[in-house]
C-alpha cells in the first residue's frame, strides 16, 4: 500500500484531531489541560475546515 500526503479530507477530520490530542497530550507537558482543551476546541471546531477553504496555505491565529 503506498503512502503519501494528500490534500484534507472532511470524512478525516475526526481521526485527525485525534492523532493531534494525542501528539500534543504527549509532547507539550509544559502546557496546562486547559489550554491544552482550548486549542482541542478549535482544531475540533473548524482549524483544519479553515485552512482547506484557504487553499490549504497555513496560517497562524
């Protein structure tokens, strides 16, 4: 099975945050639950929706 970047993928949204909750759980112990829960909120909401309708530049909020 070959493996490669493709472009987001709304059916993979949720997989997606997840592998992000669990990368930043794991790496970003400097950072408090909360603010840990307030970006989890916004990738969940829409971050990942907003960059694609940007023409999947990235952009820093």
């Amino acid at each position: 099975m070959p493996y490669g970047i493709v472009a987001y993928q709304e059916e993979d949204h949720d997989n997606l945050v997840d592998i992000w909750y669990d990368a930043v759980v794991h790496t970003h112990t400097f950072l408090a639950k909360m603010n840990i829960q307030f970006y989890h909120d916004m990738v969940k909401n829409g971050v990942l929706k907003i960059s694609r309708d940007l023409g999947n530049r990235f952009y820093y909020l």
